[in-house]
C-alpha cells in the first residue's frame, strides 16, 4: 500500500499564508511552545501531537533549550527544519522514533539530477532532440537562498536553506497574476526508499527540483511505504513566526523611495 498525505494548513496563519498582511515580528524571538503552535496550525496536527514530537527532540539534543520566562529557548530555523522532519517522516514508526528520524533523514545528500539535454546523444531521434530543447530546467543550487548549498549539503540544509530564503524574502511565493504558478513542496518516503525531495516553482524561475538519497542504502524491507509532503503553506507561518527580515539593501530602498 502506497500512501499519499498532503498536509495541510489552517488558521490563524492562514491569512499570512494567503499574504493578506505583512510582516509584524522582526527579530528571531519565538518560543518552543510558540513553535509548536505554529507548526500544529499549518500542518493540521493536533497540538498535542506536536507538543510530544518537540519533547521528544528536545530530550535528544535536537531542539534548543533554555530556562523559563525571560530565559526561555529561543527557537532557530534549525529547530524549525527538525520539527518539521520529525512530523513527516514518522508515519509509521512513531513518535518514540522521532529523533531517529531527523537524524536518519538530515542525512540524506543531494543528488544532481541529469538534464534530458545530457542525455542526447548522436543516435538520438530528432523529434526527441528538438522536445528537449523546449524543456525548461532550474538548477536547484542557483535558486535565490539556495546558492550557498555546496553540491554535498543535506535534506536538512536544503530545507533550512529554504525556510531561510522565505524568512528573508529572498523568495516570494505571491502571485502577481492568475497565471502564476508559484509554490514549492517538500516530500518524504520510506520505510524501504529512504529519500525526499525539495521542489520549487517560482513566477521567474523554472521549476528547480533537489533529490536526496542515502550514501548507504542498507535499510529493511517493507511491503509497507509511504510518501508526505508539506508546501510552502506551511513554509510561510514558519518563517513570519521566526522573523522576517528584508532582503532588499538599504541602499537600493532609498533609491526606490
């Protein structure tokens, strides 16, 4: 049996999902339980749920830690990436896995993918030759915020990296017209194809797709997959709740005024 969940989102981020308003927060100065709030809003999981995944995490070194009141955690995007890991890739195993998960799935490395033009060849028909040419393909690693990712970085990196680019509005997925087609989405699989995937749609880029796979692939066999996924709906509450923060130089703001 092959399950499909696409998770989705509610309120009371919902209008910042659907860019009704702004940015209100500035600086990263979210709490665990603020974290947990978010992440059961605009994945549709009941808090009670989340509370326990980011227990867990938090027992094993995965999430950061601090004292009460004022000296309470504060949480980073790293924190953010690992909730987010844990929820969809324990589908099966639990929530008494959850660390294992993140750290089973933070593993796994990018793997480049072959352009079909790489794959012409003299022998080729001409009519695939020239559907080829009209194939439009991003790079994964020139997407604004992704550029840093060396061609060895991990899911973890690769998805920080995204919240990342949100979070500084280095990437929008605001459509300025009906035609657009903007989003991105975050897969998970397993137990037997341990692998996910990062895929991003934007108005001025081609979609750009990141594979990632285990170096080792020794993992047991299960007539039992499944496969979840999380959008940029869910991306969008994160990154206001941990602070956005404008990518736009100073400089470049004045002349624009």
């Amino acid at each position: 049996m092959h399950k499909t969940n696409d998770i989705a989102y509610r309120s009371p981020f919902v209008l910042f999902a659907n860019e009704e308003f702004g940015p209100k927060d500035l600086t990263l100065m979210a709490t665990p339980g603020q974290l947990v709030e978010c992440v059961a809003s605009a994945l549709n999981v009941p808090q009670a749920t989340v509370v326990l995944y980011d227990r867990v995490l938090a027992e094993k070194g995965l999430r950061s830690k601090g004292g009460r009141g004022k000296s309470a955690a504060k949480v980073t995007v790293e924190d953010a990436a690992n909730l987010l890991i844990a929820i969809a890739g324990t589908s099966s195993g639990g929530i008494a896995t959850a660390a294992r998960t993140v750290e089973l799935y933070s593993g796994l490395r990018y793997q480049k993918r072959s352009s079909w033009k790489d794959l012409i060849s003299d022998e080729t028909p001409a009519d695939l030759v020239e559907a080829a040419k009209t194939i439009q393909e991003t790079d994964f690693l020139t997407v604004p915020g992704m550029e840093g990712l060396g061609s060895n970085h991990s899911f973890r990196d690769g998805l920080v990296a995204l919240i990342e680019a949100v979070r500084q509005q280095k990437i929008s997925f605001k459509k300025r017209e009906a035609s657009d087609w903007a989003r991105a989405y975050v897969s998970l699989e397993g137990p037997s194809f341990i692998d996910a995937g990062i895929s991003v749609d934007l108005t001025n880029y081609p979609r750009a797709y990141a594979k990632y796979e285990l170096r080792d692939n020794k993992v047991e066999y299960s007539d039992l997959n499944w496969r979840q996924t999380f959008s940029h709906r869910a991306i969008l509450p994160i990154a206001q709740l941990l602070g956005l923060e404008d990518a736009q130089p100073a400089k470049a703001k004045n002349r624009a005024a």
